[in-house]
C-alpha cells in the first residue's frame, strides 16, 4: 500500500474519531463545548437528547472503522468521509449556539476540512 494523501487523510480522521469516542470520552479537554468536562456533559450542553450521544458516537465509531479498514479493504470510504463531514457541520453549528469561543471549534473545522480531503481525492 502507497501512502498517498487521502490514505494519510483516512488515518488521521479515523483514528481521531476513536481517540475522542473511545479514549478520550471521560476527559476533560479545551476543546469540550459549554462548560462540559466529558464528551456525554458536552451533548447535554448543546441541548441535544441523550439519545443524540449514542446516535452520533455509533455513526462516528462506524465511520472510523470504515475509513482504516477501507485502506485494505473495499467500504464506502467516501460515504464514512461524507458521514464525518455533515457530524463536523453539526458540531460547529453546536458551538455556535452555546457561543463557544471560536478556538473550540478548531478540532471540528480540521476534521470537516480532512474529510472534505477524503471526499474529493477519493
């Protein structure tokens, strides 16, 4: 496998998602919106029903694993990319609502921007 920009880009999103999702989800960070420490205290910030962190973190979890397997296997790498890009949308729009410095929405406009990569190189 040659490692060009857009398999460079699936690894990043990819393994970004499960950093945030499985690793990082109990930890406080700078980047968490409101005044929430944990990824689920972030949700419940926005406003959003308890069932939106489950909807969002299996979408996400999902597209993860689309995007590194899809580097040896044949999946939807495209529409895992496309997934990540409307979730991004999504989280920007979330910390603007609750007037979130624009610094906390750094990791989503990166990820929007990755994913958009992923979409058009692929």
């Amino acid at each position: 496998m040659t490692m060009s920009i857009a398999n460079l880009l699936q690894l990043v999103v990819g393994f970004g998602l499960l950093n945030v999702w499985l690793v990082r989800r109990q930890s406080a960070t700078a980047y968490r919106g409101g005044a929430a420490t944990t990824l689920q205290q972030e949700f419940a910030a926005y406003g959003l029903p308890s069932a939106a962190f489950y909807i969002v973190g299996a979408l996400k979890i999902t597209a993860a694993i689309v995007l590194i397997a899809g580097l040896w296997m044949t999946l939807p790498v495209r529409a895992a990319a496309m997934v990540v890009l409307a979730l991004m949308v999504g989280a920007i729009a979330m910390h603007v609502k609750v007037g979130d410095p624009l610094m906390k929405s750094v990791p989503a406009v990166l990820m929007l921007a990755m994913s958009t990569g992923i979409v058009l190189l692929r």
